[in-house]
C-alpha cells in the first residue's frame, strides 16, 4: 500500500511541478539531500564530508543548499554560508529542479523528477556488499522494481566503494546502466588516512569521556526479530575490564590503553522505541550524536550485526565483533550478497559465543583476514574520494551540457 501511495504521490509531483520548468537552471547551484526519516541527523554522511571539501578547498565558487526535516537544527553550519530547505515545501522543491547538480545518498532519486540538464549524483550510503536490499528480494513486487528502475534512470553518477558493490548493487539490484566512479566513499577519506584523532576527541568531550579511556561502540542495523535482540553491556563492560587479551586495549600505533570501557549504543535511525533491539546494563546513548564516522574514529571495539558500518570500520583494523543471534531468521527473510561466514569478522550468536571470541581475539590474524577481505570485495577505497568527487562537480558546473562532455570511466 506504501508503494502505491509513493507511485501515485510521485506521478502527482510531475503534474503539479511541470510549470516550475520555465525557471532555468542555475549553473553554480549544488543541492544535497541525505536518507530522511527516522531518527537522524541529516548533514551527515558522504554528503557532508564532499560538501565540506567543496567550502574548504572552493570557497564562494558555488551556492550551497541542504534539504533537510529541521532547518533550525544547523546554525553552525549556516555560519559557513549553507542555506537549509525543510522537505517536501514549495520552496524546497524549487531549488530540487533549478540546481544544477543535485548529490543524494539515495533521497529523491527513486521518484522526484529531476530535470535532463541536471546532473544527479548519489553517493549511497552504505560501504560494501552485504545485506540483501529489499528491493532485490525474490517477493519485491511490480511497484518496488519499477522504483528502482526510474532511480536508476534519474542518476547521472553513482559512487562506489568496491567492485562488489559495482556488481551486486549498482549493476545488479539498481540495474543502472549510467556512469560509476570507483573511487570510494567519501566520507571513508579519514578512515582511510588514519586521520582519527579529530573525530575521537570531539567523541570524548561530547560524551564526557575522560582521555586514555577506552570505548566499545554497539551498533547494529535496523531488522524486526521475532524475539527481541539483547546485548548485556554490564556483562561486556566487565569482561573488557578484566580482559588480559593485549589484542583488545590496543590503541592508536599498537599501544596498550588501560583506561576504564564506555560503552556507547548507536540503534539504527529507523529503530524507534528501540524495538526489536535492546542493550541492558551501563551504556550511554549515541543515537542523537550527529557523525556516525566520528564514532567510528573514537571506537576502539565495535560490535553490530549485518550492518555495513563493517566495511567502514575495517579499514582501521581495530577489534569489531558481528553479534548475531537471529542469524537464520535474518538469513531467511533478507539474506546476503556475501555469506556473512565470509566477512573477516568473528560472528557471535550468544553472550557465551561473544565472550569467547573476545577472550580468543588475535589482532594479527584478524588483519590479515580484513586485507584478504578488501581484496575478494575489490576495494576502491582510495583516500581521495572527497576530491575526486568535488573535482567532477566543478567540471559539471563549469559545462553547458555535462551529459555530452563529462568523462566516462564504466559504462
């Protein structure tokens, strides 16, 4: 019914919006707009991080617009000369059809009608190829794959993080045919470099976390269980306390950290009420924090699920554990483009399980395992994917039809 609502609602859209096409496009306007829904903060992501690129590397060469649900909540970055849209407003959807680039992670493009002269970029939102997406189930219906379809045929660029995802994703489940930049994700530019420090401390000092203590981020992905998911963090913060396995209090350059564990809870935007997932015991909430690669940075353990936060997080070796226990019901009812059991990192499917996989981690043998893993996924993860990036929004600005003379790596 959702689906159907959506296709009525975009038709409508064309309609109503037709006449918005007598205004032309303005050359040196760039508009983002991230996911919306759930619990989140928008000025995230890839979109970020290429849009700070652009104000530090470019400064005054371009308009800069955001489509967002709380305008008010960005006064700081209004500072740096963005203006924020609120959704779905007149307003709003007139600077969607006069920019003349638009970057998504995946908001619009499945059913806004961009114009030919616009140049659509979507960055996605997630690293790698692992969870199946929905629309690339074997039960999606009519509606949902011609969604897909018209997105795919609305995007101009796609940006990649490995070859799996070139495949499995863009090629595959999107079928699109367009343009794909294989240079990463932006917002892994840091991840990548090493450049981690920044992110920590700005963690710490939001959280209060005196400096020299140590943090086990838990952040699974959003799924309804049958049974309810529970994640013992007393029991986990005490284990990593008493933990004499030198492997976990690495830090930073291999030295050891003996500072007291904090443990930190990022549930997936679209969890509310925490339904379907629960942590008990000491923890401190990290939903709201609003840089999900900052907590990454600071996180010197992670523990999630089928998330593609892995992908991200692999590139800083660090400990990460997959807590799984509804692995064959999540395995029945999304499945994956690659066998969880191939992923480099230990899976869990109970407090006895994870316990011991802590207790028996081996930091080299485990970067060993992510290198191989980097290797199978073809990673495209070069470091300079923000540039890269940026360097293509200019050329497109700076051209009259981007479409006829902008380079093409893989068509």
């Amino acid at each position: 019914m959702i689906n159907i609502l959506k296709a009525v609602y975009s038709v409508m859209l064309r309609i109503l919006l037709f006449p918005m096409r007598i205004f032309p496009v303005h050359p040196r306007r760039i508009i983002f707009t991230a996911l919306t829904g759930g619990n989140t903060y928008e000025y995230s992501c890839n979109l970020k991080y290429i849009c700070e690129y652009l104000l530090d590397n470019l400064p005054g060469e371009f308009e800069i617009l955001w489509v967002v649900a709380q305008p008010r909540k960005y006064e700081k970055e209004k500072k740096r000369g963005i203006r924020f849209l609120q959704h779905y407003r007149l307003r709003s959807f007139y600077y969607l059809l006069t920019a003349k680039v638009v970057v998504t992670s995946g908001a619009y493009a499945p059913w806004f009608p961009f114009r030919k002269n616009q140049y659509v970029i979507n960055t996605w939102h997630g690293g790698g190829a692992y969870k199946r997406l929905r629309d690339d189930l074997p039960g999606a219906g009519w509606l949902e794959r011609r969604r897909t379809k018209f997105c795919a045929e609305n995007i101009d660029l796609f940006l990649s993080s490995c070859r799996m995802a070139t495949e499995k994703l863009f090629r595959g489940a999107f079928h699109y045919c367009g343009e794909i930049m294989e240079a990463g994700m932006p917002r892994n530019d840091c991840l990548v470099n090493g450049q981690t420090e920044a992110g920590r401390k700005k963690v710490q000092s939001y959280f209060k976390i005196p400096e020299g203590d140590r943090i086990v981020l838990y952040a699974p992905t959003y799924r309804s269980p049958q049974k309810t998911v529970t994640l013992d963090g007393g029991r986990l913060l005490k284990l990593l306390e008493e933990s004499e396995n030198s492997s976990i209090s690495c830090g930073k350059g291999g030295e050891e950290r003996r500072g007291r564990w904090h443990l930190l809870f990022r549930a997936h935007r679209y969890q509310e009420g925490m339904e379907g997932i629960r942590v008990e015991g000491d923890y401190q909430d990290a939903g709201d924090y609003p840089d999900m690669q900052e907590l990454l940075c600071a996180a010197d353990m992670l523990i999630t699920d089928y998330s593609s936060v892995v992908w991200d997080y692999s590139f800083l070796f660090r400990p990460c554990f997959l807590y799984v226990p509804d692995l064959q019901e999540y395995t029945e009812k999304t499945g994956f483009y690659v066998d969880i059991h191939d992923w480099p990192f230990p899976t869990a499917g109970s407090w006895e399980e994870l316990k011991k996989e802590i207790e028996e981690y081996d930091a080299k043998k485990a970067k060993e395992q992510i290198r191989e893993h980097h290797r199978r996924m073809g990673s495209l993860e070069s470091g300079h994917a923000c540039e890269r990036a940026a360097e293509r929004i200019a050329a497109v600005c700076a051209q009259k039809d981007c479409h006829k003379t902008c380079p093409v790596s893989d068509r």
